[in-house]
C-alpha cells in the first residue's frame, strides 16, 4: 500500500515534465508546425510502399488491397504511437556514454519515466494521428460484419499493438547497459519488426517468418487480428481463434521487457564521471 501512495505522488512530477516539455517545443509554433508536418511523410511513405505494390498486382500473399489495409492500419497505428511515446528510450545510450544516466538514477523518480519524458518527441504526434486515420479508413472500406467482439478486437489489437512495440523499444535499448553500440540491432528489432507487420505475413517463408511472427511475436500484432476482423482462416494453418487472443502477446512482452529494463539498472556501473 505505501509503494502505491509513494507512486501516486510522483504523478505530478511526471506531469510537470510532460508540461516542461510540451511548452519547451511549443514556443517556436511555426517550427513545430513544420516538424509536426514534415515528422508525417515517414508513415504516409510506409502506406504508399503498399498501394504502389497493388499498382502491378492484385494479390499480395493471396490478400487483396482492402484486406491487406486492414493490416497496414493496425500496424501504423501501434507502431506511431509507440514511438511518440516509448520511442525516445532509444537516447539511452547517449545517457550511458556521457553519464548522463547517473544523474537520473539519484533523481527520486523512476528512471524509465524520466527518460520518456525528458525528451518527449512531440513533433511524432502527427505520425500517430496518421496512423489511426490509416486504420479508421481501412476498416471502413473493409465492409466488415461488425459484431460486438470484432469492435472490441478492433479497439484493442492497436493498443496492444503499443504496448507491444513499446516493449520491444525498451528491451532493445536496454542492451545499452552492456553494449553501447547497439542501436543498429536494436533498429532491426523495432524499424525491421514495423515493417514486418505491415505486410501479410504469407509472403515471408522459412526460418525468417518463424522467428519473427512466431519466435518474438510480431505475427500477432496485425496479422492474425486482421483474419479475424475479416473473417479469413489462416492460410497458413492456425486456427481461428488466435486472432482473437493474439493481443495477448503484449502482455508477456510487456513483462520480458521490464525484467530486462531492470536488470539493466541493477547491473549499471556509473561512469564516475
């Protein structure tokens, strides 16, 4: 109980950082316009990659444009939002090379939090606005037979979808206590799985699609919640039921990722500097 009151008063220190920030950027406007604009042409290029692919073909892994939309959609949506938020956690390793990390662990804060927050890149808002107007569309000119489960899955695959690439952004820093230089694997991890779940996972094959739909996950985030809101069986076997239950692979994400941010911490050694 006085682990959660102690937490609950922290709340504000968070939000004084999250205030700090959102004036810090704000107070240039025409700046924060321009980056709010120009942060959106990454997501738009991800979306126009697919549309060009149905220029020169109909299918694309036995899926058509409207359903393969369905998966671009959830996809971009988890994955703007994740790195407007989480995103930034990519700058640990800038913190442990010059020390700067140390100052944050003296700090009666949690260092996580701190480092989400301390360098919030609001100008990704627009990416996330995107993403979800991509998946409001897609479902849209879907037709689905809308039922009360397939709202529900509908409302929680992307927000799954957040927590998930969010955990994937935090484990894949926290190899930053051990290896600095670990951002281009790190990259592969977050930037690669992106790209992963915007496709139909049919057009993978081999080991590739094993490790990374099946081994680390990524085949649940928009894969097999889209066969479901479409009500396709999988032409790769799995049962139906999975799309269902696939937003549940965020939660032992979630929980891989915080076990290792903490060992992380356990095991830093301050630079001393």
């Amino acid at each position: 109980m006085a682990e959660w009151t102690y937490r609950l008063r922290r709340g504000p220190a968070y939000l004084a950082l999250l205030r700090g920030q959102a004036r810090s950027q704000a107070s240039y406007r025409t700046s924060f316009v321009v980056d709010l604009v120009s942060n959106v042409g990454a997501t738009v290029l991800d979306v126009l990659t697919v549309l060009v692919l149905f220029r020169v073909t109909r299918e694309l892994g036995g899926f058509d444009r409207t359903e393969a939309m369905v998966m671009v959609g959830l996809s971009s949506a988890a994955f703007a939002a994740a790195d407007l938020m989480v995103g930034n956690v990519e700058s640990l390793r800038q913190y442990v090379r010059t020390g700067l990390l140390d100052a944050v662990l003296v700090r009666p804060l949690g260092a996580l939090p701190q480092l989400l927050l301390m360098d919030l890149p609001l100008r990704k808002a627009s990416r996330a606005v995107f993403g979800a107007g991509v998946l409001v569309v897609a479902l849209a000119t879907a037709e689905l037979a809308w039922t009360p489960g397939r709202v529900a899955l509908a409302v929680l695959t992307p927000l799954a979808g957040v927590v998930f690439f969010g955990a994937i952004f935090v484990a894949t820093a926290s190899l930053s206590f051990w290896w600095i230089d670990s951002g281009e694997v790190g990259a592969a991890f977050t930037y690669g799985g992106r790209d992963f779940t915007t496709y139909p996972m049919t057009v993978y094959s081999g080991w590739f699609r094993a490790l990374f739909a099946y081994g680390m996950g990524f085949g649940f985030v928009s894969y097999y919640p889209a066969l479901a809101l479409l009500g396709r069986a999988d032409p790769l076997g799995l049962p139906g039921w999975v799309g269902w239950v696939a937003p549940g692979v965020a939660l032992p994400a979630a929980g891989l990722a915080a076990a290792v941010w903490r060992f992380g911490v356990r095991h830093y050694r301050s630079t001393g500097s």
